[in-house]
C-alpha cells in the first residue's frame, strides 16, 4: 500500500503541475490524499474537478471546516492511512516519473524507517536554479546527523507504523516541534534505517508565496533577538528529542543529543553574551555545526554585521 499526502494552501497558480507529475507515475499510488487549508483561491474545487475529469477513484480531497495550517494539517492527513508507505508531496513541485518506484525499492529492507530523495530548485517558469552536489550512491544517515540536517517533508517516504507510533505516544506536542518534516525526520532513525538515495527525484520550486522562500529570502535580514529566539526553539527540539530516546530506552543515542544541546547552548550564550571566550569554544566545536554558514551567522548576528554579511554575499555571487 503506497499512499501520497498532501496540504493545499492557496495553490491553485502550480497545482496542476504537481498532480499531472503524481498521476503519471511509473508505479501508481494507491491512494492520493489531498486536504485543503481553506484556501481561497479555488484550489479546493479545482482538485476536485481534476479527479472527476481523471476518474481517479483511488483519490481523495478533502477540506478543513477552519485554517489549522501547515503542521496540524499533515499530522491530520497521516491519521488518514492506515498502512504500508507514506509519501508526504508539496501543492508546487514537480515529481520525477520514478520517484515513487525508486524510494519504495530500499523499503525492500524492512529495517529502514524513512527514505528520502534530493532534489533540483526551481523557479515560477520551470528553470533550474539550483541543482545539488551529489557523490555516489544511497547512504545511511544516523541521528547527528538529521538533528542538524533532516530533510524537506516533500523528499520523504516513511513506514506508514512509524508516523502512526509518533503520532500516538503524542511526540508530536512536544516543545520545538512545529513542523512535520522535523517531527518525522529527526525521530525516524530511532524506529530504524534513514536512507538518502542521494538522487535528485524532484523538482522543488521556489517562489514568492511559498513557506520555503518565506524562509530562504530572510538571509540576514533578521535581528540579533530573533536569532535567539530561533535557536531557542532549536534547543526545545533537541531536548523533546533527548525525551522520547528517554522512554525508547535509547541510551546509546543521548551523548548524540546531548552533544547537540551543549552546543545550541553555548550558540545561545554566545548571542547573548557577546565573548570572546564563547566564540572560541564555538570555534573549537565548529565541526558539530550543521556547516560553515551557521558558525558565520552566529558572529553575524551577534555583532549586527547584517549589512556587511549582505554586501559581502552579492559581490561573492557577482
């Protein structure tokens, strides 16, 4: 049993798109979710006619009687299956025709948890911008990993039983979860294997109104308090992580965790505090930084080189 989940939000401009690339799969979903936000601009009514005019029976859509947003909505969507593979799909993308097929294969090995693809960049007029760094093939990530780079919700497959056992035991209400693609990723390899397959299966696309490029554009463009704040959030995260290992009775994974919040920590003291000492410290454990860019943001943001950083980013991509 395969099924494919997605939110819609006001997505009527690219959905088309990203149903035709999900309808033509080489190996077809047995079941197709779609549940609407309440948008406003007909992207409800336009599925809708687009499975009537398909004869897609094994689809469905379905509409929230309020906005609940995107978190709750795809938590609401995952209690819709009962079994087998769950694919979780943006309203704007654009599926390769063996993305389905190619993740389902490494379920073949009933340790692995989640699976999950790379993925092209592109615009509003289908042009690659950005295209990833891939080298070899499929590779096993471990928990340091995810907590500090789980992928996007729309790259992932899960075992259907995974998000159903998060979602039972509650993990989901936990401080710093808030979004599903960090509540599955980052707890997904205490349930078993996480495979990236490490090709590119997708074509994410970035533009104005979606929640990634609300994201991206903000590059330095914040203050040194919401720096705080965030990774304070990031900090609650880790420490609802350190919280189910707890009561998975995985000890083997709380110095990984452990590791993570000692230097969130120190990030946050350093952002606070403005010493030298603590840069240092940070410096020496520069290795544990998800990568270069955030060590450089934090100096960034705690010495409000904002305009600097900004300035030094354009000639750098002149």
């Amino acid at each position: 049993m395969i099924s494919v989940l997605m939110a819609t939000y006001n997505g009527r401009r690219f959905i088309e798109q990203q149903l035709d690339s999900i309808r033509l799969q080489n190996l077809v979903p047995d079941a197709v979710i779609i549940c609407d936000d309440c948008s406003s601009d007909g992207t409800y009514e336009f599925v809708q006619d687009y499975i009537c005019q398909h004869n897609l029976t094994t689809w469905k859509a379905i509409q929230n009687r309020e906005n609940l947003g995107h978190y709750k909505t795809f938590l609401h969507l995952v209690n819709q299956v009962q079994e087998g593979l769950v694919f979780f799909s943006d309203q704007d993308d654009i599926w390769l025709p063996d993305k389905i097929s190619t993740l389902s294969s490494f379920f073949l090995n009933s340790d692995v948890a989640m699976v999950y693809n790379q993925s092209e960049i592109i615009d509003e007029g289908n042009r690659v911008s950005e295209r990833p760094a891939l080298s070899g093939g499929s590779q096993a990530k471990d928990l340091a990993f995810l907590l500090k780079k789980w992928p996007s919700g729309y790259q992932t497959a899960f075992r259907q039983e995974v998000l159903q056992d998060i979602l039972t035991k509650s993990y989901q209400e936990l401080p710093g979860f808030d979004y599903h693609d960090v509540l599955f990723g980052m707890l997904a390899s205490l349930y078993g294997q996480v495979i990236d397959v490490n090709q590119v299966l997708d074509k994410h696309r970035i533009h104005s109104n979606n929640v990634t490029q609300s994201i991206a554009s903000k590059s330095f463009n914040k203050t040194r308090q919401y720096r705080i704040t965030y990774l304070e959030k990031v900090l609650n995260r880790y420490q609802s992580v350190k919280e189910v290992i707890l009561k998975m009775h995985r000890k083997d994974l709380e110095p990984t965790v452990n590791e993570a919040i000692q230097l969130t920590k120190c990030r946050i003291g350093f952002l606070k505090q403005r010493k030298l000492s603590l840069l240092v410290s940070l410096w020496k454990n520069r290795k544990i930084y998800a990568g270069r860019k955030d060590l450089v943001s934090d100096v960034v943001y705690a010495f409000s080189l904002n305009r600097l950083a900004k300035l030094l980013l354009k000639i750098i991509k002149r």
